[in-house]
C-alpha cells in the first residue's frame, strides 16, 4: 500500500484493514500506480526506481507483494517521513517475486528426491509450502510414493532433475504423477531442470542434417524382353513338375551376406516422452534440451526453457572487462548457444573444430577458428560430465596465447573424477547452473554456482495462471 506519511488518508487507512482500492485512491502516486498496475510490470522494471523521488525512505524488497490482476505495495512504519513520495528497494525481487499465500490457489509442488534445495527454493519464491509427500525404498530397493495430502482438482507440479541415480529418480517421477493422476489432479506438470536421457536422439544425422538411416532409392536393372519360344504345353507342365520337386529335395541354406555387421545403438528418446504422458503428464517444463528435436516426440506441450539471459547476466556482473573477451565454443554443436552469447553481447567469436589428419584415418585433431592470443576466453557448452570436452579445448586455447579461461555450462553433472580434472586443467573458472545439486562442489575454488529458480518459478506461476511465458525467452535490461 502507497501512502504519504502525515496526510489524513495515512492515518484513516492505519485505523481500518487496507483494502485494494486504498493502492490507488489514497496515494499520491496514483497515475504512476495506475499505469503499472495496468501494464503489470513493477515486478521486473528497474523505471520505477526512477519514477520515484530517489531519496530513499525506506528498503523494503520483502513487503512487495504481487497478484495475478494488480499490484500491491505495503507500506508500514512510515510516520517520521515527510516527504511526498516514497522509494523502493525492489532489486532483490527483480528475479522473481513473492505471491501471497492466499492469491495461489489450487497450486501443489511436490519435490522427488533427487534435488530437494531446488524444489526448496522455487516453493520460497513462490510463496507457498512444499506439498507432503513420503518417499521411501523397499527393502529390494523399490521405489515408494506416499501422498500425504489431497491434490484432487489442483494444478500439480513436480520437480525432478536428472542427476544421481537417473534411473530410479525418472522411475520415482513416473509413480509420482501416476499417484497425482489417480489422485485426481486437475493438471500434472513434470519440471524437469535436466532431461534424463537428452544426449540420445531418435535419428542420428550426418554434419550436413542428413539422417545416416536414410537409403538412397535402387534402381532396377534393365532387361530385354526375349521372344517366348513356342512349346508344347504338356512339357512346360512336366518342366514345372519336375523342378518343385528337386527344390523339395535340395534345400539350399540361406546365403551370407558379405558386408561387415554394423552396431545399432536404440535411441529411447521416444521411450521417454511416451513413459511420462502415459504416466500421465500433461505438459513438461524443461532447460537447455541437448538435442533440439526433443519437444517433438511428445503428445503434451513441452516448454524449454533457456538460461541464456541469466549467463548473459552472470558475465555482464561478474567477468571484468567482458567485451574484450572471446566467446569460444569447444564444438560444433554448441556454436548456435555460444554464437547467440556473442551476438548479444557484441563479442568476438572462436570455435574449436575436430578434423581428421589424413582422409582414410579415424584420428582426430582439434584446431581452433579464431584468434584468442592475449584475450579473454569464455567457453559456452550446454552439459559437462567427465569434463573431457571443455578440458581438452581450454589446453588447446592456452596453446594457442588465451589469457584467462572461463567456462559455462548449464547442466554440470561432473561425474566420475571430473572436479579433479577442471581443478588440473587449463580453466581458470568453471561457471554452472543448479539444474543439478552443487553443494558438493560450491567449496572448489574454481567452480561457481549460478542460480536458474527464479526462472522456473516464474515459468510455474505464468502457467498456472494461464499467461504466456513469452518474456522468459527475451532479454532482461
């Protein structure tokens, strides 16, 4: 509520319980009010600092309070101020903000077991209570799934990252939203940081975007028609006779093909999206999908999300002198990401490309496009999880004169002895999203932990009230 301290409708409003239309009846802001409570944007605009007087009276980012159709702004503890207008402090809410407990309705959020400070920390923001589930193994090591609460008629969403024990954890997703489903929930959705099983698509393709699967059309072989000859039908009767039966008597075995075996590797990515509607899901709230043609082999929506901006403004805040640097991607299939990185913040380019020595050799050998000598370099990739990749192509840009190596990846799974291999390499700070737990690594020197929840808890409160998640994929100044 926006009032000034000292006026009559400040101390009439005290008396009584403040109502919606106090926000815009009693304020002497009321226009300024009356245009972002239309525009519904006080949430993620850093102009009404400047609309404001910048004295600051008060910093109160914890009383700024939003609901679906208007915004409210609670004020307390006013009476020495004087002056005519009052200022805000609302940049720890510009990541996401708080709705009041009682304006989200029929919304749940379950949490598995795989990433409980994820779900912990999206609730937080949210405004609401996690949703009281008992998860719990058998003794042969079956899953187990308790509801302790109803989620009949509620917009239910469930967290679950791929990391850890991938398969139990996706087993334990299924049970989940089946329980929900035969629990009468109105609408399950599945938020799912890290996909489990994205690095497999269905249909391999070549470098050009041909699919290897794909057999070029035979043609058959040209034969000229030979005059029949004129026989008498009683010997071409006794002919046809006489070869049915050799053929009964000699049974030729089935010839062997000479061509080599080649190995055919299944592609669950199918599989996986036909478990989860079956299961029961009626829409997937995901980041970063390694493979692009993911979302299609779904029956329900399925929103990918980016944490693009979020690097763009981890890099803005935390790297010096970011415009000199070079945005370098350790493959081929990462240069669409790094290249988008590059363009919005009006950096140079570097890609490292794989090419074979001789024609006929499997061998491989790593050049760099790009000139890094002297410079900054920021590798860009989407998941690292023996870290061999982002490893191998920072010793190959300190070969080739790079300053100081960061390196960004969304999905850090870091398995096996990975930590030890960035903490002996060539990177000099490896940047990571919490897609997957970190706790276990935020105490290495060289690894830091940004945080994605404030995008995924706007992406939950957008979809549950039925608004467009448009502005999730567009630039934040």
């Amino acid at each position: 509520m926006v009032l000034c301290a000292g006026t009559p409708e400040y101390i009439s409003v005290l008396a009584r319980k403040p109502t919606t239309e106090d926000i815009v009846s009693s304020s002497p802001t009321t226009g300024l009010l009356r245009t972002l409570m239309k525009e519904r944007s006080i949430n993620r605009s850093k102009n009404f600092l400047k609309a404001m007087n910048r004295s600051t009276l008060a910093q109160l980012p914890d009383l700024l309070t939003g609901t679906r159709g208007f915004v409210s702004l609670w004020v307390s503890d006013l009476e020495d101020n004087k002056d005519n207008n009052v200022v805000f402090d609302v940049s720890k809410t510009l990541d996401g903000f708080k709705e009041p407990k009682n304006e989200m309705r029929n919304l749940v959020v379950l949490g598995g077991s795989s990433h409980p400070e994820f779900t912990e920390k999206i609730c937080n923001r949210l405004g609401i209570s996690e949703g009281k589930t008992r998860l719990s193994k058998f003794s042969n090591n079956e899953t187990s799934v308790e509801m302790k609460e109803s989620v009949r008629g509620q917009d239910v969403y469930i967290v679950q990252s791929a990391c850890g024990s991938v398969n139990d954890n996706f087993i334990e997703l299924l049970i989940m939203i089946n329980g929900c489903k035969s629990a009468s929930a109105k609408r399950i959705t599945a938020v799912i940081p890290h996909f489990p099983y994205s690095r497999q698509p269905d249909v391999p393709f070549k470098q050009s975007g041909a699919p290897l699967t794909f057999l070029p059309p035979q043609t058959p072989q040209y034969q000229p028609n030979q005059p029949n000859k004129a026989e008498d039908v009683s010997k071409q009767l006794l002919r046809k006779l006489g070869q049915a039966a050799q053929e009964e008597q000699e049974v030729e075995q089935p010839k062997k093909s000479s061509a080599p075996y080649r190995e055919w590797r299944a592609r669950p990515g199918v599989l996986i999206a036909d478990l989860l509607t079956c299961a029961g899901a009626d829409h997937i709230i995901t980041m970063d999908l390694h493979d692009a043609q993911y979302p299609g082999f779904f029956d329900c929506p399925v929103d990918n999300l980016t944490s693009l901006y979020t690097a763009i403004n981890y890099i803005r805040l935390n790297i010096p002198d970011y415009s000199n640097a070079v945005v370098v991607s350790p493959d081929a299939g990462g240069a669409k990401r790094a290249t988008s990185i590059a363009e919005k913040l009006c950096m140079d380019f570097a890609l490292v490309h794989k090419e074979r020595i001789k024609a006929h050799s499997q061998k491989k050998e790593s050049m760099l496009v790009g000139d890094v000598r002297g410079r900054n370099c920021i590798l860009i990739d989407d998941i690292t999880d023996t870290s061999y990749t982002i490893t191998k192509a920072a010793r190959l840009l300190r070969e080739k004169g790079a300053k100081k190596i960061y390196a960004l990846v969304s999905h850090a799974i870091l398995s096996a002895d990975a930590v030890d291999h960035i903490g002996q390499s060539a990177i000099d700070e490896l940047i990571v999203s919490n897609s997957v737990p970190q706790h276990q690594h935020m105490t290495h020197p060289k690894i830091k932990v940004f945080d994605v929840t404030s995008l995924f808890s706007e992406a939950i409160r957008r979809t549950h009230f039925g608004e467009s998640l448009s502005k999730l994929f567009e630039a934040q100044n």
